[in-house]
C-alpha cells in the first residue's frame, strides 16, 4: 500500500525506522554465511577488529566493545570508580534532557547525580548552565548527553572542565558522525559512550563503544566488561596486573579477578555486523544530513516553532528530527496531526529526567530546570533515517507546514 492508494494519502505509516541496520539485506544474506564458518561465536578476532576500526573512525585511541551502550554507559562509570578518580558520594552533573540509562549508573554506583539545565535551541548544556550550576556546587566529573545529533559549545565546555578540574564524559550515542569546528563529538572529554542499538546511525542490533585516548581507562574498560578478570588483555598488560598482585601461576591466573565488573561482553555477531556497518555509515550520516535541511527549510518558516541552533557545528549527523514548538497547546495540535498522517513521533529522549519515576524514588533534591521542562512540554521528535523516500520527505515537511 503505497502514498495516494484508494485507501487514502496516509495509509501507509512513517515509522522511526525503516530498517534495523544499514545495508540490511545484504548483512542478513552474509551472516548466516558467517555464523556457519565461524570458529567461535562468543567475543574473539572480530569484536577485536571492529575496536580498531572504529576507533580509527571515530579518531581515538582506544575503542572497548560491550553489548549495548547503556552496558558502555554503566561500564565507564565503574571503570573509573575502580580507578578512584571517583569516589562514593562524588557530584556528578549530567544533562537533564538525556536518557535514563546515563542516570541510573550514576545511582547505582552511590555517586550524587546534579542535573544541569540546557538551552532550548540546542537542547544540550552550554558553557553558561554548567557555570551556573558550578557556582553553588562542586562536581567532581560531567556526563553530557549529545542530543539527537546536536551538541553544545563542546569546546568551551572542555575548557571550563578543565579550569576546575572537573571529568568530562560524552554519552555521544545520538550524535555519531557529528563535528564541530574543533573536531568530533565524542572526542572532547576524557572517554565518550556509543550505542549500536536498532534505529541508531548505525547498528548491531544491541551494541554499544566506550572510546577514550587514555591507556588506563582502556584496560580497566576490558577488566570491567568481563567479570573483573584479565583474559582479554595484551600478554604485557596481563604480566603486569598479575606482578602487580604477586600472580605467578598462569592455572590461578586466568580465575584471579582483580576489581568489580560483569558480564557485559558482545558476541563475534556484534563484531561481524558492526564492520559490515562502518563500511557505509559516511554516506548514510550524509543522507541524513540532505533529508534534514531538506524538512527543516519549511521548519524553520513556521512561526510557531523553535528555530534549531547548529552554528557551531560543522557537520550534524541527526539522529532523528526534533520539533521544538512554542507552546504545549502548538504541540498537541501537531501531535494529532502527524498521528492523522500515520507519522510515528515520540517524546525527546526522557524530557527532564527529574519528572521520572525512578529519579524521584532514588534522589531527593530537585533543581529547577526551567528549559528542560520546557522542552518536555512542548517538544517531541520524528524519524529521521536514510532510506526516506521523497514523498515521506514531502509528506512530514507538509505536515510541519501549520497547525
């Protein structure tokens, strides 16, 4: 059933997605290929490879492979707690429009969590929310959340980092392929996340990176992943853990478990997919790029809705397409009419993370995020994904047309 059948102009659904993966049909016919040949299936050479390759990608020095991004979130978190460049009960700011699974380590690893509000245009923290909140309270590290491809003034946010010797983290699970003028996102902080779920710029199905350029971190990442112990190691790495530790007997060796971790590994099908998908995530980041100036030219003549601010980036790389109106009245009206035409919307991400249940179970203090809550009023996104068809493009641009 197709756009203008007999059975009306929107019989057909605009979904988040249009496929699991990028090259879908082609992943599927060689992986069962794969599977067949392979020698192993658990995590081995191919998850090891995709490290390296992604890592070259993304430009750092280190890439650590888990089985999802809130895994790579959770395991990041830990790995510097063991560490102790955190501690119990160190602040953490992270960003208050974000998603649960960057808060709910913060939790669990009894650190203090500090929302930090955002600027509406970007949806992300800027340089002057994060001063705000550092005036009255001290944090030890800060985990931003690139939203849908957007970022902040990553830069300028790195240097006020580093003037008080605070940890910047980037959950840049959104934003991959974005630049900014100084460089990637995912690269301004001391490590960044990144999720290979289903509909993300590109997947595995469940997957998820931690990238960081310091040595340390890298080999803690790959302790953590893997119940604490040292298996997946370089042989240096691992004679000097065991020294460190009077280890001697490699029978003992392989079971001694060195610092808290879990089960977070991938699987070789993680590792096969995900090189399949780096080899056209450049295009397919790029396609995103046209169809979303393509709908935003109409979106920026509304008056009712929020311009979107991107001066500051070279090149966006959008997740999903946010519409940002001016008043919750606006929004439900457009609302209705993107259901009328069968177009899929969701919420930004979680919207202020405060107004969730588990947050308000876990931490007591609440901050007021007058931005953030705006933005959970008032705003919601569609999909946005490289397989739009032009008429869909026509057809969610018409739709933002008025309300």
């Amino acid at each position: 059933m197709v756009y203008g059948s007999p059975e009306g102009e929107y019989s057909k659904m605009i979904p988040l997605i249009k496929f699991t993966m990028l090259n879908e049909k082609k992943v599927k016919t060689e992986l069962p290929i794969f599977i067949k040949k392979a020698k192993k299936l658990s995590m081995g050479k191919f998850c090891e490879h995709f490290e390296q390759k992604f890592a070259n990608f993304q430009g750092r020095k280190h890439a650590v492979l888990f089985n999802s991004g809130s895994s790579a979130n959770l395991a990041l978190l830990q790995a510097l707690k063991n560490l102790e460049l955190l501690k119990d009960d160190d602040k953490i700011g992270f960003s208050a429009l974000t998603w649960a699974t960057n808060v709910m380590p913060i939790i669990q690893l009894g650190l203090k969590p500090i929302p930090i509000d955002v600027i509406v245009q970007t949806m992300n923290i800027s340089t002057d929310t994060l001063l705000e909140r550092i005036k009255k309270i001290k944090l030890k590290a800060l985990f931003i959340t690139n939203v849908l491809g957007f970022t902040g003034d990553l830069q300028e946010i790195r240097q006020v980092c580093d003037d008080n010797k605070i940890i910047l983290l980037e959950d840049n699970c959104e934003a991959l392929g974005t630049e900014l003028y100084e460089g990637k996102s995912g690269n301004f902080g001391l490590a960044s996340t990144f999720s290979f779920y289903v509909a993300h710029h590109m997947s595995t199905i469940e997957g998820g990176m931690v990238c960081t350029d310091n040595d340390d971190l890298a080999v803690m990442l790959k302790i953590v992943r893997a119940h604490g112990w040292d298996r997946n190691l370089s042989e240096t790495q691992k004679r000097f853990i065991r020294d460190k530790y009077g280890i001697h007997d490699d029978f003992y060796g392989k079971y001694t478990f060195y610092d808290l971790g879990y089960n977070l590994r991938p699987t070789e099908i993680t590792g096969f997919i995900g090189l399949k998908q780096l080899e056209t995530v450049n295009k397919s980041n790029k396609k995103r790029l046209e169809i979303y100036n393509k709908i935003y030219k109409v979106y920026r003549g509304n008056n009712n809705l929020i311009e979107h601010f991107t001066k500051h980036i070279r090149f966006l790389s959008p997740f999903a397409f946010p519409v940002i109106c001016k008043s919750k009245d606006i929004k439900e009206r457009y609302l209705d009419k993107f259901k009328e035409r069968r177009i899929e919307t969701r919420p930004l991400i979680a919207g202020n993370i405060q107004r969730q249940p588990f947050y308000k179970k876990y931490v007591r203090k609440a901050f007021v995020l007058k931005n953030a809550d705006f933005l959970h009023e008032n705003a919601f996104y569609f999909g946005l994904y490289p397989e739009m068809t032009d008429r869909e493009v026509k057809l969610v641009s018409s739709t933002l047309m008025g309300a």
